[in-house]
C-alpha cells in the first residue's frame, strides 16, 4: 500500500536515465494529487523495453517536430499566394492605366510613353 492507502500500479520509467526500467507508484500520481510513492519493481530492465521505450519516445519527438513543419508550410504556402495576388492587382492595375498604344490614359495631363 501506498501512503494514499490506495494499491501502487506498475509503470515503466520514461527518463534517459532509467528507460523502460519498471517501477511501483501512487496510483494517483498522474493526476498530481500522488504521495510520491516509489519502488523499483525489477533489477533490469529488458533490453526489447528499453529499446521500444526508445522508439516511443523518438516517435514522440517526430510528431511534434512534423507538426511544427506543417505549420510552416502552411504560412509559406500562405504567404506566397496572397504575394502572387497582390501582384496579379497590380499588374491589373496597371494594365487598366493603359490604352491600347502602350501609353498612359490621359489623367489631366500629358501621355506617359511606358512601352516602346
């Protein structure tokens, strides 16, 4: 018994210090109202434990680091098309200020040559 009075649960360590190695707890250690009860439940651990205890945290790793990606790419992607926009409006804008001689319509004074 721990001192909750509650019945300690088995668990596996997750520290780099002692991966995969099995130990006793408080059942309410996880929920953070625990007695911080604590004994180590074998010798040594598997070598397959710690091994698969490694690969979960690796994976772990990966997933946060893929989801940082995307979000990434995301504001790229983002980006780069309101970019293309605006420069679509303002080729448009442009385009409209022009007859159809290559010269600047009349706006009080005189004609602009832009092209040849």
């Amino acid at each position: 018994m721990c001192n909750c009075g509650q019945r300690p649960v088995l668990k596996s360590s997750k520290t780099t210090e002692n991966p995969g190695h099995r130990f006793w707890g408080c059942a309410y250690y996880d929920v953070g109202k625990g007695c911080n009860f604590f004994a180590w439940a074998d010798v040594e651990p598997q070598a397959q434990e710690v091994e698969v205890l490694r690969l979960r945290m690796r994976i772990s790793t990966l997933k946060t680091k893929l989801a940082y990606v995307k979000i990434q790419l995301l504001l790229a992607v983002t980006f780069g098309v309101i970019g293309w926009i605006v420069v679509l409006i303002l080729c448009y804008r442009v385009y409209s200020l022009l007859d159809n001689r290559g010269k600047m319509k009349e706006l009080g004074g005189e004609d602009i040559v832009l092209l040849g």
